[in-house]
C-alpha cells in the first residue's frame, strides 16, 4: 500500500512496475510516451501552424523515442527505488510497530514476571519462614515422639505384664523387660529368632499350635500356660492377638502375658478349701444325724405303742423338734450345693391337687399347735399331673409355712393355690400368708440375704438360722421360678412362688412282684442299724447286719445269695468308697447292686467316682426314697409288704365282717382306711380325733355369740376331721352347721353345740368298739 499523499502517476507507475516489473512497465510507459508525443505534436504543429506535418510529428516522435528511454529508466528507476523505499519504510514501521508491540508485550511480560517475581519472593519469604516452623515443629514433635517413645518403653518394660511381637515369619520383633526375665535372657537374644530357638521342647507344640490358630482364624485367644520363672513354676494368663494391616492381612503377632501365680494358689487352695468344706459337712451331717436319726426313729417307735397323754405330747415334742432339727441340717447341706452350683433339681409326674392336700396336712399340724387357723384357697383347674420336683417343693413350702406358725402369735395362715396361663407357660402360683409380726418396709430388700434375720417389733433379732429363706429362694430359682414378699410391720406377711408347670400324663401304675431280698446292711451305728433294719424287714426282706467295713468284705465273700448291698459311706476302718473299690475288684460281683447311704449324696457320688454302683439314699433313710429304689432295681412295689399285713388284719377283722355302728359310723370310708393304711394308723387318727375335738368345740362356743365366721370354721375343719375317721353322724351335723349357722339364732347354734358333743362322744364309743373288735 503507498501512501494517498503521491500523485496518481506516481501511483500508476508503481502499480505498473509492482504488477508487471520494470521492462513491461518500462515497455507500457514508452509506448504511452510515443502515442502521447505523437498525439502533443500533431496538436502542437495544429495550433501553432494550423496543419499538421507528418515530418514534423515524426520528428517530434523520434526524438521521443530517443530520449523518452532515459526519462522513463531514470523515472521508473527513482520509482522502484521510491517504491522500494515505501516498502522498505513500510517493513520497517511494520517492524517497528511489531518491535513496540514487542516491547509492550515484553514490557508487560516483564512487569508480571516483575509481579510473578515480587509474589514468588514473598511466597519464597513465606515458604521459607514456614519451613523454618515446620522444621522447629518436627525437631518439637521429634523430641516429644523421642520422649514419648522413652515413655513408653519405660511403661512397657515397667509393666509386670509380659509383652512380645512376632512378625509373620515367627521371628521376635520385639518385647519387654517382663519377657527377658521370664526367658532369662536379653532382648538382644531373642530379637530375630524363632519360637523353634526359645521355647522348650514340652512348651513348643503348644506355642505352635496357638500361633497357628490365631494366624488362620485372625482371631485373639486366651490361655493359662504354667513356665518356670528361676526355677520356680508360675502361672501365666496369655493373651495372643493377630496384628492386621490396613488390607487385612496377616503381618505378626502380639502377646501379652499375667502372671496370675498368686490367682491360680488362691484358686488351688479355695478347691482345696471347697473339698475340705465339703468334706466338713458331710462328717458333721453324718456325726449329727446319727444321734438324730436314733432319736427319730425311736420316737417314731414310741409313737406306735401305748402312751399316755402326757408322755405322747412329749414325744410329738421330740418328734416335732428333731424333724427341725434335720430340717436345719437339709438347709446346711442345701447350702453347701448353692455355693458350689451343684443344687439338683430331679422332677417326676405329680398330681398338684395331691401335693397340695400333703401340704394343707402339714401345715394344719403344725399350725394347730399353736391354735393357729390354716386356710386353704385354690383357684384354677389344679386336678392335673405335672413335671416338678415334690421334694424341693415341699421343702419351699415347709419353710415358709414354718416361718408364717413362727412368727404368728394370733389369728392363722392362709395357704393359695393358683393356676394361671400366660401364653405357652403354665405357672403355678402358691402363696403363704399370714397374721403375724410382719417385717419392716426397709428390712424386705434384704429378707432373702443369707443368715439376714430381721429384727422383731422389740428390735431384737428374730430366731432361727438366717439361712432358711435364702435356700428357699436358691431352690425357687433352681426350679425356674420367683418368689417375692410383701408385708406391713404388724400386719403379717405374703410369701408368693411361682413355678412353671410341665403338663404331663397320669404314671401308668406299675405291677410289682412282692420278692423276699437278701440285703446286707453296712451301717457302724447300731441305733440306725436297727431303725434301718425295722424298715427293711417290715417290708419283708432278711437283712445282714455287718458294723465294719472287713466284716462287710468278709460277708460278700462267704454270703452267697446276697441281693443288695446298703452301703454307709462312714464306717470305723475303712471308708465305704474303699469298700466299694474292693467288691468290685472281684469279678464275681459285677451284677451286685451296691445302694450308698450317705449324710452328703453329693460328696458320696464324688468319692465313688468311677466305682460302679447303683443309687444313694441320704440319711436318715426316706422310706418313700427307699421304695422307689427297690422299685427301680428290683421291681418290688413300695406297698407290698404293708398291703400283705394289712389285708391279713381286713380279712381276720374287716368292717363287713365285724359290728359296725351303722348310725354313728361309716362302714367305706373306714374300710378304706384300713385298706391302704392298717388298723395301727387308723388307731392313732381315732386317737387324734379324740384330741382334737374338744379344742374344736370350745372354739364354736368362744365364737358363738360374737363371731359366727369363727364359728363356721371351725365346724368346716371338724366336719373334715370326722369324715376321716369315718365319724357319719358328726360329719352330718359339722356340715349343717358350716352351711346354716349365718341364718339361724344363737340359741340354734347352742343347741347344735349340744347335740354335737353327744354324737362324738356316741361315734368316739363306737370307734373305740370296733377297734376292740379289731385287737381281738
């Protein structure tokens, strides 16, 4: 492009020569100057001579074409070399506008580096400044993780605990002061090496085995190892876990180790003391019940033969208190299995509405002694069999029925009886409520502590052993269920259990074969050799008495037809497990039924550990315990021997065939009686009804005018009392006064009263005629 200012020929000319060259141009512009001098001329020589001369135009164009040539070189030379200089002017302001574009560009560039520069320094200031607190910080941190590791370490090997490290290889990384000592050596010993190069041969399969469990299951685990520490045996609780990594994977083994010496000799010396605590019971229990087993049996014989008044007061007396007594020593014993863990609960089909009658006996009894009412309620479908444990239920309820007479002075226990459901559960409710001093609302939480007795109303501590509660509540728990209480001070107390009832069927009953056994008798006592020897002869077995263990060998060995062996644990030269070591010993009496007698039927079953026998019985004997063991091993029925004795006193003297008093008496229930219990039995409740009754018609006649429910009472338990007893006419004349005493006058009332004491004393006559009848 050429600057606007040039003139427009100057602009054709150098178009010309920028689009042509030069000789084109040169060639272009010398034929525009001979056409333009030849068109000058011809109008020069027109004007100025008013014609035109081919000469003169000639003339005019050759001297044009001969300098026309100099003129358009040097013209068209000062173009080219003008345009050469434009071009050149132009590159250079093209360049000089691309060089100041430059420099602005680099100027710019170079006050952002300038900038960048300024900034980096300061970031640089910065990064450095930084820098420098970083690095204060990590020496800080370094001396802080320095000293933190030196405490560390010195915690680590402080520590009584045992500590090491294996990697995955089994190689000992590391470990504490506690472990060099154990192993008596340095850690520079044991770091890199291997369990094959440390642990003895006896410990090293073992180490192996663990370290595998736990590398396989990645799982920690927990074991007791005894290692001798200078010579002497100590006992470590080792505790072995898996060290993981963050991807899971096995990379060693941590362990720790307790030595727990001390633990293991306490442990050893309680199992000790256990055994001797055991052992302590079981020679107490045995020394203490022989005396009392003498004193129950005898009384029980003392019982059965004539007495007067007095003196069969004073043996219920004994009887009454050494069967406290015994019952004292079930609770020491049931102790005992409590704090061992080993209280056995053993359940069998039981009729409820049975159990509970057994109950309402005893607690009537018992109650009656101290002129106490017992009142029974019951509630619920109870006529069913059900899986429970008689025995430990009855001992709940003994205790507690004992407790409520103990502590009652005026007034009576009541005795609930409950079935409820709920759900797939049965559950028996059994609630003991009573009359009596009641305990204090702070005392409660603390009723079923062991020998916790709760202070009375005078603040003294009330009687007994402290312990009869809290077994009640073991024995509750055992048999899965709950007991609670409630009670106002002054206001009586309530006991409620609740036991889960199994539903179950009928027992089948059983056929027995009445056998005669030959039985040997190991017992060191005569008193309870002679109390067990009745029972056993009653039931109509032969017994050979042997009071020394060697007598007892030398028995077995010469007796050739001997059934049974009872078996006391006790004896004076050898112990009965001894006894029991040797008979088996000969082959011959493998098939020999050996029966232990034992004060501690636990104790007794560990001493005779891996001796073949075949049952215990606790003492003193439990005849019901003692049938059910003939049943078991010889099928022999509990009533055999007694159904023989007594059918030989119905078929000589039975109610068909003597003169009964068909008015006063009841000719079936008596012959039931005699039936199922002997005529002695029947003579000793004609006996009790005969102390009774009066009690029971001075109550009606305390009662008469100010309390008729009083009244009524009383007339239902006499009423209960002469149908027992096969008293007709009483019974009739009790029940029409139980149902109409409320709507008649006193005077009905009193002249029942008259009426009432002539018929017992008519009944009482006819009773005591028949059984004259009967000892004839």
């Amino acid at each position: 492009m050429f600057d606007s200012s040039l003139s427009p020929w100057v602009r054709v000319l150098t178009n010309l020569l920028a689009r042509f060259g030069i000789w084109y141009a040169a060639a272009i512009v010398y034929g525009v100057f001979i056409v333009a001098a030849l068109i000058l001329g011809s109008m020069y020589y027109y004007v100025a001579t008013g014609e035109v001369t081919l000469l003169d135009v000639l003339a005019v164009v050759f001297f044009t074409a001969i300098t026309a040539p100099v003129v358009i070189m040097v013209v068209l030379q000062s173009v080219a070399q003008l345009q050469d200089s434009q071009k050149f002017l132009e590159t250079a302001t093209k360049q000089e506008k691309l060089l100041n574009q430059s420099l602005k560009d680099n100027i710019r560039l170079l006050n952002t580096e300038i900038d960048e520069r300024k900034m980096a320094l300061n970031a640089k200031h910065r990064a450095i400044e930084e820098l420098r607190r970083e690095i204060a910080e990590r020496k800080k941190t370094q001396l802080e993780l320095a000293q933190q590791g030196m405490l560390l370490r010195s915690i680590v090997d402080s520590s009584p605990d045992l500590f090491y490290y294996r990697d995955q290889q089994g190689v000992f990384a590391g470990c504490n002061k506690m472990f060099e000592k154990v192993m008596n050596r340095s850690s520079g010993d044991l770091i890199g090496k291997t369990a094959e190069d440390i642990y003895p041969p006896q410990l090293l399969p073992e180490v192996l085995r663990t370290d595998h469990q736990v590398e396989t299951t990645h799982e920690p685990i927990t074991l007791d190892v005894q290692y001798p520490v200078d010579g002497e045996p100590h006992w470590f609780e080792m505790r072995k876990l898996p060290f993981i990594n963050d991807d899971g994977e096995y990379i060693g083994l941590l362990a720790f180790g307790r030595d727990i010496t001390s633990r293991k000799e306490a442990e050893q010396a309680l199992e000790t003391a256990y055994k001797d605590k055991g052992k302590f019971i079981a020679t107490l229990s045995h020394e203490l019940r022989t005396p009392l087993n003498g004193i129950v049996g005898l009384t029980r014989m003392l019982l059965d033969t004539e007495l007067t008044k007095q003196q069969r007061s004073w043996c219920n007396t004994v009887f009454s208190s050494a069967e406290t007594l015994g019952n004292i020593f079930n609770d020491i014993i049931d102790l005992d299995k409590i704090d061992r863990e080993q209280l056995d609960i053993v359940t069998e089909p039981v009729g409820v509405t049975d159990f509970i009658n057994d109950v309402v006996n005893f607690g009537s009894l018992i109650a009656e002694q101290k002129s106490l009412s017992f009142d029974v309620s019951r509630e619920g479908d109870l006529d069913v069999y059900a899986e429970i444990d008689p025995t430990r239920l009855r001992q709940v309820l003994w205790n507690l029925i004992n407790n409520a007479v103990k502590f009652t002075k005026h007034g009576g226990v009541t005795l609930g009886c409950r079935r409820h459901d709920t759900g797939k559960q049965v559950w028996l409710e059994l609630s003991v409520t009573d009359t009596g001093i009641g305990i204090p609302q702070e005392q409660l939480r603390h009723i079923f502590d062991m020998y916790y007795k709760a202070p009375d109303a005078s603040g003294a501590n009330a009687i007994g052993s402290g312990i009869g509660l809290a077994v009640t509540k073991a024995l509750v728990k055992a048999m899965g269920g709950d007991i609670q209480v409630s009670s106002m001070a002054g206001e009586g107390s309530s006991f409620k259990v609740h036991i889960p009832l199994k539903l179950t069927q009928a027992p089948q009953l059983e056929t027995y074969d009445c056998a005669s056994l030959n039985i040997l008798l190991v017992e060191d006592v005569p008193l309870n050799a002679e109390i067990a020897t009745n029972l056993l002869e009653q039931r109509g077995h032969e017994v050979i008495w042997a009071e020394t263990g060697e007598d007892a060998l030398s028995f077995v060995q010469t007796e050739d037809d001997l059934d049974l062996v009872l078996l006391d644990m006790q004896l004076p030269d050898i112990n009965g497990d001894v006894v029991a070591r040797e008979i088996r010993a000969d082959e011959h009496f493998d098939n020999l039924p050996i029966v232990v007698l034992t004060a501690n039927v636990r104790s007794a079953e560990e001493e005779l550990r891996g001796i073949k026998v075949q049952g215990s019985l606790a003492k003193p004997i439990n005849t019901n315990k003692l049938d059910k063991m003939l049943a078991t091993l010889f099928g022999i029925g509990k009533d055999c021997a007694q159904q023989a004795a007594a059918k030989q006193l119905v078929d000589a003297a039975s109610p068909q065939a003597l003169d009964v008093d068909e008015i006063h008496l009841d000719r079936e229930i008596i012959s039931e009686f005699l039936d199922s219990m002997g005529a002695k039995a029947f003579a000793r409740s004609v006996d009790l009804f005969a102390k009774l009754a009066p009690g029971y018609q001075q109550q009606m006649q305390d009662s008469l005018v100010s309390d008729v429910d009083e009244y009524k009472s009383v007339a239902h338990k006499l009423k209960g009392a002469a149908g027992s007893v096969g008293l007709k006419a009483v019974q009739l004349q009790a029940k029409e006064m139980e149902n109409n005493c409320q709507q008649v006058e006193q005077e009905q009332r009193q002249q029942w009263l008259t009426q009432l004491d002539g018929q017992i004393k008519e009944g009482l006559k006819a009773l005591q005629s028949f059984l004259s009848q009967l000892a004839q």
